[in-house]
C-alpha cells in the first residue's frame, strides 16, 4: 500500500494486457495450425521461408485466420475443367443424355416410325388450320393408273399439307412405281397441287417360272399378273427374255407372214430364241444372223406351205441345212409309202 492507504497499481497495466492477449492468439494460432489445411506456398517464395518461424504479431495471426487463404492447389484435372470448360456444360449434357435415352428406347421399340407420324401429323395439322390444306389436286399423263393410285403412292393423304409437302419426295415415290417413267411436281400456295406423269406402255407378256407378268418395252416388270386388256400382247419366255424383247420383236415385226403364225418366242439359255407357233411347231433359230434365218422361213412359207405342212420342228441352228422333223403320223405315213413303194418295186423284178 501507499502512504495514502491505496493499493499499489502496477506501473505497465498497457504492457501486461498486450503480453497476455499476444500469448492467447499464439495458442489459438497453434490450435487452428493444427487442425486447417497446410497453406500453400506463395509464388516466388521458399518452403524454407514459409516454414521459419517469425515473430507472432496480430498482422500474423489475422493473416492465418482469414477465410480467403489460399488452400492447396486442386488436381490438374479439376483445375483444367474449371479454366476451360464452359459454364453449364453439364447441364446440357444431361439434357442430351436423356433425350437420347428416351430417343434409344422408342428405336429399340419399334416405335420411331409412329413417333415420326405423330409429329408429321401434329405439323400439317398446325398447318391445314392455317389454311395451307391441300383443297385441289390435278393429275396430268395417267392411263393405267386411277387418281387414287397415284396419291397413294406419292404419298399424299387427306391429312398432308401443302405448306409441307416435300415435292422431291413426292416424285421419288412417284419413280418407285415402275408404270410412272418420269413425274413432276408443282405445289401452288396456298392449297393447289399438280401432278404431271408419264406412264410406261405395256410391251409384252413375259413368262418364267410358270409366273407370267407384264413387262414394258426395257423390260420393266409393270404388273405381277395379267388382267384381260393385255392377254393380245406378244409372248415371251425364259430367263433374261425381258431384257433382250425389244429388239427381238422389232426384228420378229419385219415378216409379218412369219410373226403372224408365232404364239411365243422362247429364250433358250440366255444365248438364242425359238419360235412356238400357234399350230405348236417348234422353230430353232440359229444363234447368230437371226434376220437370214427369218427371211428363209418366209420364203419357204411362201414358196412350199411350210407351216401348213404336219410337221412338229424345224432346226435351223446348223448355217448350210435346214432339218425338218414330221409328226409321229406323217413319219408313220412316210414309212408307210417307202413301204409299199419298196414292195411295188420287188414285184415289178420279180414279173
């Protein structure tokens, strides 16, 4: 005490409570060490540096402590997504990724093509309410095919638009159709169409393999069987005859007394024709100089009645003769006449 009676004060209150309150954030300094991440190295600076002790200051201790420290540094590959990729990335890939999950499952479904309508319906429908139905179709060129036919197969239906009626398409289905040579497509906003075709002639009859179809003039099959208008059409047989008719039948048509009496001309291993007259008499055409051939028959036809005359082929394959095989009764009846002639012979010798 003093000489008043007063408790003696100490002489550096400022000083001790600094000491005291310096010595606290040291230990919070070394608790909070412990348990938070190792800082990371400043550029340019040593680990030797970083690791040396310095003297505790509350600049020191507030450093530490700050929330924006730098931490150690993410792997590379973080660091590289988060520099460079773009934000949201993964969320459109997500996206994607769903849709194409969804998009999977209709495929492996068998369901795109019902999708696809749906969609394509969904759209002329928007469209035909905003006055693009299609109120007026004019079809130029058919004979063989009905209007009906024809839109069916361009497909173009009651519910289809103009607004997005794909004409390229149209004609490409229209080609498909082997009676429809070529086809042309006009759309007229906002609700005309106009088909112009032109059809394929129906050339010949073709038969292979017991099947019998009609077959235009290059050889396009046009129907998988016969209907009554085109039983009078010219008949051909065998494999390949589709292909090489034309020509044959416009050198056929140059003797019209031969191509009259033909039935049938028969392609024989894809190589020569016959000829099957009406009569049934076989007629084997050589393979080469067919015209010669032709015109020789004509002229026997003329000359001697060949084709009136019973007999059941006629080879002509061979270039310096010509064989004639009779009927099972004219060769009976010409060996019956060698016959009686040998036996008229022997008794004029014996008289």
């Amino acid at each position: 005490m003093d000489g008043a009676g007063r408790l003696a004060r100490s002489q550096r209150p400022e000083a001790d409570l600094k000491a005291a309150a310096l010595g606290a954030v040291i230990l919070l300094r070394e608790y909070v060490s412990a348990r938070l991440p190792r800082v990371r190295v400043a550029r340019g600076g040593s680990r030797r540096h970083a690791n040396r002790l310095t003297r505790p200051t509350a600049k020191t201790v507030q450093a530490a402590l700050a929330p924006m420290a730098e931490r150690e540094a993410p792997p590379r590959v973080v660091e590289f997504v988060e520099r460079y990729v773009p934000r949201r990335l993964g969320t459109v890939a997500t996206v994607a990724l769903l849709f194409g999950s969804v998009w999977l499952g209709i495929v492996k479904g068998g369901h795109a093509q019902d999708v696809s309508a749906a969609l394509s319906d969904t759209r002329n429908a928007l469209a035909n309410a905003a006055g693009f139905r299609i109120t007026a179709v004019a079809i130029n060129g058919r004979k063989q095919l009905t209007q009906d036919e024809v839109l069916a197969t361009g497909g173009v239906t009651g519910r289809s638009s103009l607004l997005f009626l794909d004409a390229a398409a149209v004609r490409d289905k229209l080609k498909a159709n082997p009676w429809i040579a070529d086809a042309t497509v006009q759309k007229f906003f906002p609700s005309q169409l106009q088909i112009d075709i032109v059809e394929r002639k129906a050339f010949a009859l073709w038969q292979q393999d017991g099947r019998l179809s009609v077959i235009a003039d290059d050889g396009a099959v046009l129907e998988p069987y016969v209907s009554r208008p085109f039983l009078t059409l010219p008949l051909v047989v065998g494999k390949g005859a589709e292909s090489r008719a034309r020509d044959f039948l416009a050198l056929l048509a140059r003797y019209p007394q031969v191509r009259a009496v033909t039935k049938a001309a028969v392609f024989v291993g894809e190589r020569r024709w016959n000829l099957r007259t009406k009569d049934g008499l076989d007629i084997r055409l050589p393979e080469n100089d067919v015209g010669n051939a032709l015109a020789s028959l004509s002229r026997l036809d003329q000359e001697d009645k060949l084709f009136s005359r019973d007999i059941v082929a006629i080879d002509m394959r061979l270039p310096d003769r010509l064989t004639v095989q009779l009927s099972d009764d004219a060769a009976k009846a010409r060996e019956d006449l060698f016959k009686d002639k040998a036996k008229a012979k022997k008794k004029a010798g014996d008289a």
